[in-house]
C-alpha cells in the first residue's frame, strides 16, 4: 500500500483504538479458559426452536415489508410492540417517542452524532462502559469522570463539576450514566439519586443520556422508576434499551425513548448512518412480542441469570483471601461485578497470569477515559456456568493471594 | 421540551437535512400515483418462501453464532461467500480483504469517519448518490464536484481539478465513484475513464472510493473490470458492495473490499458504530450463498429488469415530446435512468403538477452538494411494473408538455 495513504486517515480514526476487551477476548479463546471477560448472555436463554420456526412465519406473513427498505425510524408495528414493552415497566410513551437501532451501540453512536462537537465536554461515571467511551471518544469529546459508589454516580461530586464548568461559562452536552446493574460496577443509582441527577441537569440546562441495557433483569431488591419516567417525558433524558441481553444480540435491535423532537434529529441521523435497521431483524423480533413470549422469556433469564449471580458472590465469599482491600460489589440484577483490589494491584500486568491459571476477566483500566481502575476488574457472571464460575473464582483467588503483599 | 435542549445539539446535526428523497416519497404513496422516485428493487424478485424456510434451517443449525454477538469483521463462513461471489466478478481477494458492513449506507458513513476531517476537499460526480453526499456532509466534507457525460466522471474536468487543489498544496481526501450504472445518472465509466481515473489517483495521492451497488446488474453491453480490480489491489480503491440490490434489502447487508491495513482502521470505526452487523442477516444470505442459489437468482433479476429497462427506454421514445432539449440516458444497467429537460425548466416547481397527474419522480437537484440539476430528474424503473411504466410515462410526457416553452 502506498505510504501516503496513510496521510488521508481522518484525526478522530487516529485517535480511536482497537477495543481493549475485543483484543482480550481473543486471548480467552485457549479451550481451558474460564472467561468472566465477555459480556456475553448465555447461549443456554436462546429459544432458538421458536425463533427458527417463527422467523419462516413471520417473513412467509410479512415478506412484504420483513424483506424491503423499511422507515428510517422502524417498522411501526414494531415500535408499537416496544410502547407496550415500555408499558410492562410501568412507562407510558407514544409510537413517535420511539426509533429502533441498530442496537444500543448505535443509540451510543447517534448520540455522539447529535450532540458532540470536538472538544466538547460530557459527564461520564468513574468506571463507566467501555462501548460509550469509544463511541463518544469517536466525536472527540472531553471526559469528565464522576466517581460511583454503592448509590451510583455521586450528585454532590458531579454538582461540584457541573458549578465548576459554570463557573468557565461552559456546561455539558449531556450526562450519561447506566443506572441499573451499571456495566462495569454493576451498581444501581438510587431512587434520590435519580432524582438529584435530573434537578441537576435542569438547572445546569443539559440533558441526560440513560442507557439501560440490563433494566428488566433484576434478581433481587425493588425495581428504581427510569429517569425517564421522573422527568414525565419533559425532553431532559434520552433512554437507550436494548434486546441485546433480553432476547439474543444477534438481531442487533435496540431502540432509543426520546421527546420526539430529539427522536426527529436522530432520524436525520441514521438516514446517513444506515438508512434503517434490518427489517428482517425487527420482523423476528415483532413477531416474538406480538405472541407475548418475551415476558416469560425475561422471567427465565432472571432466574436462571440470578442464580449464576448468587452462585459468583458465594465462590467470592469462599475463596477470595481476607484482606481489607478486597471487596466487591453485589449487584442487584445486570450481568457483572466489580472486584477491587489493594492498591498496589495492577490487574494489567496480572492478566498474562491468570490466563495462565486459564481464568480471564477484563482489566478495570478499559473502563476509565481518564486513567483509574488499575486494581480493579470486571467479572462477568451471566456466560460461564455455575461450575465454571465456583472453579473460576477459586483459579482467580489463587492469582490474586500470588499477588497480594 | 425545554428550550435550552435546541443548543445542544452539534454543528453537524443542524447542518444535516432529512432526505429529500425520503421526503418525496411520503407524497407518493396516494394510490393512484405511478412512482418511479424510489429506488426499490421489486419485490417481486424476492425469494420469500426461499428465504422462509432457508431461515428456519439456519437458525436450528447454526443459532449459536447466528444469535450470537459476532466478530466486527463478519462472520467468517459468510466473509468466504462473499469472497466467491466476488470470484465469479473475476476479481480475487482474500478473507482479510472483506468487512461486512449493515448494508452500503453504513460503507459510506465508514468512509466518512475514517477519511474526512472538516472541510476536507472530496471529489464527487455531478450529479451523485444523495445518500453519499448525506453521509459525507455529516463528516463536513467540502465537496468538489465533476461533471459527467455518457461515458462516466470526465477525467479531463477532474486532471484539472486536482491540479488547481495541488497548486493551492491540497489534495482531495478520496474521489468517489459509482462506476457501474451510477446512481443517478446510469450511465457506466468507460475502461479507459478507469484506467485515467486510477492514474489521477496516484498521481494526486489520493484513493477512490468505488461505489458498486448495482454491478451485477448488467442488461446490455460488455462487462468493465473493477477499478479494484486494475488496481491489482494494491490499496488504492476501496470498494463498496450490496446484497441490497441483488438478494433484497431486508437484511441490510453490504461489505468493503479493501487493503487489509485499510480493513483494520474500518473495523475500530464499526466497533464504535454497531459493534458487528447483524449476525441473525448474516446467516439467511450465508445460507442462500452457501447453497448456491445466488448467481441464478441474479440471472432472473437481471431477465426481469432487463425488461423494464427496456419498456422505460421504448415508452420515453413513443411518448416524450420531440423537442432537441429533452433527452435521456441509456442505462446498460441499475436501475435508473436520467431525463434532462431544456434548461428553462423547473422540474422541483413542477413536482406536484407530476403528482397531480398521479406521476412521480426524483428532482435533479436532490443529486447536487452544489446547486445543479434542475432541469433533470432521476426516474427508476426497477420498481413499477411494465404497464405502469407506460402509462407512467405517458403521464410524465404530458406533464412535461404542458411546460415547454
């Protein structure tokens, strides 16, 4: 390839990475690795059956439009399905307040698009998905961490930051966060908490992004009213969904909840990006709801999601050593936990190790725009069985005390 | 909505339009209006109960990846289909050569990101693809256009234009290209026009983007070789391709052929972007490949739109008015051709006349980043059926009548 083609790349291609975990997984491919990196579901909650039998119903029934370019905002009757989704978590919306994605990743994309130019800044947690950096880092936002804990992000932190900006005239274009069963920290924001985050972004006049991947499986504790819902449908928060985690993330279906004059920009979007998502896809997916499966599908992932959980925080208790620095959170529904250890841990340069006892988990570091996360890691329970997760967390704990001083 | 939101959005969302296309087509869907604004490939040519049952058996055999999350790059049974399907074109790559993309809307978008800083020169066709010219706007691209005749871009106009760049020590990020039966105009880059327009790019240092949508789709006349393929692959086109327009586009599925190193920087955009086409799409056209049903279903498309083609160019003869400003193109492929108008015609001020007469069409000006195209307009003739296409003409015909001068 000639060498000057390499001058053509744009500046915000130059500055993107290939995904750490993606990187990482391919090293937890060896056979005997027990992998806690992914953020895989099991292929056990696949219903593959049904799905096979009515993706050849649904495209013999709607071949028409299951098989043709579809609007830009999605299919209508399957928006329709998704406002009774909404419904059952107890949120009234309209057909226009919906567009279906291309899957969350792309809500996080458009988002970006719609409200990111270069230099711009944006509220992010401290850890926070790794998906929203790399999508948001491709409009070359500027970071801004605030710190989580058992409650979720800290309002009174992210009032100080929010004063701060003001105080230099500028405000963020949004605040994102993951509020239930955070990906990584696996925290959820609490009912007050929400509501500070939304009295703060109104009177610092920017909006906020919640993106909500896990929000139906919850294993234990009472289900948190969206923020959505708090703000009653006021325009001050876009909500991301997904049916990455609740059906299977081979459709590559999500959609976005908005005010429909935000839903309007994010069509104007997505004609650019991808014209429509798969009506193929949205086929399969309209016919699994209009039959009313995925409620009980979503109660079988719960209980089967909630025991792996329960089977992880128990092998933890077992086998992790006793140390004050070591703890971990227990999340109340979601896919992952968050391990933190002493200090002086580097869980980088710890990985060849584990791998070595055949055990993976992402490094904390993937989870920070802005540093942090070096004694901290991911721990996904939703993929590996309850064996492998007892022996995982037991080959893990045996790493870990190598490495403890 | 509180008014404050307005601000937030990006310099690049208020720059963007909806589409006007998309826009039109709203107007067309009255009962009695004979279309041919869209560029719908007819769904008679959809394999329905095909795909039905194909869909069925590769969700049972292959559900763990179909249902799966999957590699950015495609899937790589599929990448292999796709590496024969260009095999028969008589053009040969590797696996590493090929991305799949969430169809060729999502290609463009790629370009964007990974090529275009703002205010970056691009070289066009006047006229041009407007879903290119919406995506490249999203990235601010300065567009610099060429204008076309019979035989393709002109690459005298552009030798030209990249010398008054390079004297101002500028050179275009890449030249965008439709080679083949180009969207809007039909017309096909003579082998020469390639040749010239791969020596310009190497010689400005620059690449070209090869647009191909419609290749396969060849009614007359002999087939040109890629400019990929004059190229030896040695990095200077990057290629874009559809099943949109050969299978259907339902499954909104495409792919970039390219240098492998040019492959790598599409992969970290798209990991942003969608994270992987969907898997679910992948495994219908895998399986309709696999089992070699593809190359006889594009000889009957090609039997069938042949003779539209056909039946548009015969009614244009007996029906258009004999006047030395109105002509039109000659596609020997695609699916559209490009009536020009003497140029005191307003063919955007006459579109609703064309409606009222229950006739539709694209405006010339929609394939313009700079103004042009008002006395042309884009007329498709893959969709409508033969008698609609007679009688449609026959309506456009009057229409035009009543507007010359």
């Amino acid at each position: 390839m000639p060498a000057y083609i390499n001058d053509l790349y744009s500046e915000k291609i130059s500055k993107m990475k290939k995904s750490i975990i993606r990187e990482l997984l391919k090293l937890t491919q060896k056979p005997d690795v027990i992998s806690f990196a992914g953020g895989l579901p099991s292929p056990a909650t696949f219903p593959v059956e049904e799905i096979a039998e009515m993706a050849r119903e649904v495209i013999l029934k709607e071949g028409d439009w299951a098989l043709q370019y579809g609007a830009t905002e999605g299919i209508t009757q399957f928006r329709d399905e998704i406002v009774k989704i909404l419904k059952a978590d107890d949120l009234t919306v309209e057909r226009d307040n919906i567009l279906v994605t291309t899957a969350s990743q792309q809500g996080l994309d458009m988002v970006g698009r719609v409200f990111i130019n270069s230099n711009d800044p944006i509220i992010i947690g401290r850890p926070t998905y790794v998906g929203a950096i790399s999508a948001f880092r491709g409009y070359d936002a500027r970071f801004i961490g605030v710190s989580l804990d058992d409650h979720g992000m800290k309002t009174d932190e992210l009032r100080s930051i929010l004063e701060d900006l003001a105080a230099g005239n500028e405000r963020p274009k949004f605040i994102y966060t993951v509020p239930d069963f955070q990906n990584p920290a696996g925290v959820t924001l609490s009912l007050e908490r929400r509501k500070d985050l939304l009295k703060l972004a109104k009177e610092f006049k920017t909006i906020i992004i919640e993106d909500s991947p896990y929000r139906q499986l919850r294993y234990t504790g009472e289900h948190v009213p969206q923020i959505y819902k708090l703000d009653g449908g006021e325009g001050n928060v876009i909500m991301l969904q997904t049916f990455s985690k609740i059906l299977f993330p081979g459709l590559r279906l999500g959609w976005i909840t908005a005010h429909k004059d935000i839903i309007d920009k994010f069509v104007i979007a997505k004609q650019a990006m991808d014209l429509c998502t798969p009506p193929i896809s949205q086929s399969i997916a309209y016919e699994y709801c209009r039959r009313g499966e995925l409620g009980p599908h979503i109660k079988e992932n719960v209980a089967l999601y909630g025991k792996k959980r329960k089977k992880m925080l128990d092998a933890l208790d077992t086998y992790m050593p006793d140390d004050p620095g070591i703890h971990w959170t227990k999340p109340e529904g979601g896919l992952f936990l968050w391990l933190t250890l002493p200090d002086y841990f580097d869980v980088d340069a710890m990985f060849m190790e584990a791998i070595e006892e055949n055990v993976a988990y992402v490094t904390g570091t993937a989870f920070y725009a802005d540093g942090g996360g070096k004694n901290a890691m991911r721990l996904n329970f939703s993929y590996p069985t309850e064996e492998q997760i007892d022996q995982g967390i037991q080959r893990l704990a045996k790493v870990i005390k190598k490495n403890l001083k």
